[in-house]
C-alpha cells in the first residue's frame, strides 16, 4: 500500500471536509467543539496540540488572533490549500467559537531538536540584534512567549512550523499580519530564525 | 458534463485563493518627499497627518499598547540602545516625537530601518499622538550612552553660544517650537544627527541650525554631542 505524506492526507481531508462543511452551519458551542474533535483534531490535536511538526498547535493560543487567522483563511487573505476549504462554509459566529475553543485549551510542551541553538535564540528573543535591526520577539509575543490579543502565542510552537512561517513572510508569501513580521523575517538570518525558532519550541 | 453548484463554489474558492497568493506584498518602502535640498523648503510646514495627531486628545494608556512594536528596539523604558544608535525617547517631548514621526512616514526624513515600523499600517497619526504623550511621561532613565569626555569645556562653549537659544540651557528643548530635548540623549545618536544635519542628509533639519553648524568640524560636533548627552534636563 501506499504511504501517504501529512500533507496529502491533510488536503484530502481539507476537500471532504470542505464539501461537508459547505452545507452546515454551526449553531453552538457544542458544535463547534464537535467540529473541533471530529475535523481539526486530524491535523491539530484533538485539544489543539497538534503533533505533526508542519501543523501548528493552537492550544492556548490567543483568541483575537485565531479568529483573524481563521477569518483570513476563508476570505483568502492568508492562502492554505489546506485550511480553505475547511472555513470556507462557516460563519462568522463559527469561527469565533472556534477560536474560543482552541484558546482555553491547555497548551502542551513543544520539542526542541537541537539545543545547542537555544542560548542564541534567547538572546535573540529577548534583544533582538541591532547590528540588522532586528527587534526583540518580545517586545510584541511577550517574554513567556504567550502572546497577546492580535500577537501570538509562540510559546511550544512546533519550529518547522514557526521557520516556515519566518519563510513565508521574508519572501512575501505570508501577506497577512505580515506589518510587523515582513520587516522583521527579511533582516533575520536563517541561522537566526532557526534558533529563535528552537528558543520558541523550548518555552513552557 | 454537468457540475453541481457546490462543485463549482469549490473551485471558484479554489481558484481564488491561488489569485490572491498572486498578489504583490505590500510596499514598505520609505517615500521620498522634499525636503532641506529643495528650494522653497520650508521647516515645519503643516501637514494632514501631523495636524490630526496634534488635534487628537491623547491617551498615555493607549500610547502604552501601541508602544508595543517600538519597545523591540527602543525599549520598554524608551531608553533606546547608544551602540546600535536608537534614540532614548522618555521624557522627549510629544510634539517633537509627532514631528519625527510625520516626518519619516512622509519621506522627509529619511530612516529606512525604522520606516517599516513607523507607516500607518502599523500606526495610525492619534495613536503615535498617543505613543508620544506616553514617552513624554516616562521618566528619563540614567546611564545613556556619553563620549570620552575630554572636550567638554569647548562643548559647552559651543552649546552656550550656538544651541541653548533654542534647546534651552539645560538641553530641555521647546515643545511648543518642536525643538527637541537634547539632554540625556545617547553621544552616538547626537552626533550622528548633528552630523547628517551638517551636511544636509538629515533633510528635515532646520535651516537655522544647519548654517549654525557650517563651520563645524568633526571634533566640535564631538565636543558639543558629548557634553548634550550630558546635560541633566527633566531629571
């Protein structure tokens, strides 16, 4: 048989989620949290700690910005192939207890693959580097990692997934809440992304 | 072959979003508008976006939020950063940090570091309002970057003849003429300054002072900067 990548299994799951979704509409909490459990915990976690590297964890994440995400996602502001199909069908009503859901959820700890990184990613978090001008991380995601309101939570996040997201915005491909992190994701060195990234990943 | 209606929305989302990855990021490049270089330059002139951040009633608590994405290089107690040259702004007044604003989101003053940080996608002109009456209040903090120290006699020499008229005898500066406080600043962002306004490459200076500093040399812009950076206004 044979083996399918994440990826594809994920986009397969994205369009028969996608053309399920298309005809309901979620009316309460409880839906959403069936919602929650029964599609996005195939790539997220059923409490939204994703284990899949390229995935992101939502568990505890900030609520304003899950919902913005999500809004994202469905008007196409912020562009997934595999998260389109999923919102395409919800409300607005929807997405915001969904947002709601995956923000109470308690966060679990991420993996750091190389520690060696983790004494330059903190010093990079906590002061950024003026000889490129890159800001401290945060001065906006908060010393702790947990992000507020429109800022994220960075805190456990999976590396792949935040390095792919430091890509996207450098190279313009991530144009949503791209204000801040265009500017700073184009200063950055890969090596610094990479250790900022392990540094984020260590964070309870 | 006959499509059904959710097919095609399908595909039309579809298509959609690969459009829309199509679309260019949005430009962050720092304008360039006229400044000291063009004939007919006038300091301070009026403009909308400055008028509206002078006409809004400020709010240091908004301020505070909205000093979010500034404090990762100016720090959380405005203190700013001497070695990477990133001005101490507590205690500065608001009406010169609107001015500075303005100033680089129109091009007028040209600082492509900081200009992504500053346009209005990030900051809309009552919130820098805000940002501004928030510093003003913030207490100066000790320990700002100084120069070596061995000319401070000439520099006061030269600050009290060429400067305090304007910045005041203590470095306090003048909100109402948006002349800035020069005391407590770092050496290194003084003198850059100071410099760039010499030679016409800080373009929103103020034609007076950039003829006070014609017959400046390097070692006096030094002294002057180094005894500024120790000037004890507002403390």
């Amino acid at each position: 048989m044979t083996a399918f990548s994440p990826k594809i299994t994920a986009v397969a799951i994205g369009l028969i989620g996608g053309f399920w979704l298309a005809g309901v509409a979620l009316a309460s909490d409880t839906a959403a949290t069936k919602l929650a459990h029964d599609v996005c915990a195939g790539c997220h976690g059923v409490d939204g700690n994703s284990v899949v590297p390229n995935f992101p964890k939502l568990a505890g994440q900030q609520k304003v910005y899950l919902l913005r995400e999500l809004k994202d996602y469905r008007s196409g502001k912020r562009v997934s192939d595999i998260m389109a199909p999923f919102v395409a069908g919800l409300g607005d009503d929807d997405l915001e207890q969904l947002a709601a859901y995956y923000a109470k959820q308690t966060p679990a700890p991420g993996v750091v693959n190389n520690p060696g990184l983790l004494a330059v990613g903190k010093s990079l978090y906590l002061n950024g580097n003026s000889a490129n001008d890159v800001p401290s991380c945060e001065s906006c995601h908060e010393t702790d990692g947990s992000g507020s309101g429109k800022f994220p939570r960075v805190a456990g996040q999976h590396s792949e997934y935040a390095l792919d997201q430091f890509r996207l915005y450098a190279t313009g491909k991530r144009t949503n809440g791209a204000r801040v992190m265009k500017a700073v994701a184009e200063r950055m060195t890969e090596a610094e992304t990479r250790a900022v990234a392990e540094y984020m990943a260590s964070m309870p | 072959m006959k499509l059904s209606p959710r097919f095609t929305t399908l595909a039309a989302l579809l298509i959609a979003s690969f459009g829309a990855s199509a679309a260019p990021a949005d430009s962050q490049q720092q304008p360039r508008a006229a400044g000291i270089e063009t004939y007919g330059y006038t300091w301070n002139s009026p403009d909308q976006d400055m008028n509206r951040a002078l006409a809004h009633r400020a709010d240091p608590g908004k301020g505070e939020a909205a000093y979010k994405v500034c404090k990762g290089c100016h720090k959380a107690d405005g203190a700013g950063l001497a070695d990477a040259e990133y001005p101490q702004l507590a205690g500065q007044h608001a009406n010169v940090i609107i001015k500075q604003m303005m100033d680089i989101r129109a091009g007028r003053r040209d600082n492509p570091r900081m200009y992504p940080f500053a346009g209005e996608w990030i900051v809309s002109a009552e919130e820098i309002a805000d940002i501004a009456v928030y510093l003003q209040k913030l207490p100066i903090p000790a320990g700002n970057g100084k120069g070596n120290g061995y000319h401070l006699s000439r520099g006061k020499a030269l600050y009290d003849k060429d400067c305090a008229s304007c910045h005041g005898n203590a470095g306090e500066g003048d909100a109402a003429n948006f002349y800035p406080m020069v005391a407590g600043q770092h050496f290194s962002y003084l003198k850059r300054e100071t410099r760039e306004s010499r030679d016409h490459g800080r373009r929103n200076a103020s034609p007076e002072m950039v003829k006070v500093l014609k017959g400046y040399s390097d070692a006096d812009v030094d002294a002057v900067s180094d005894y500024m950076s120790r000037l004890k206004a507002g403390r």
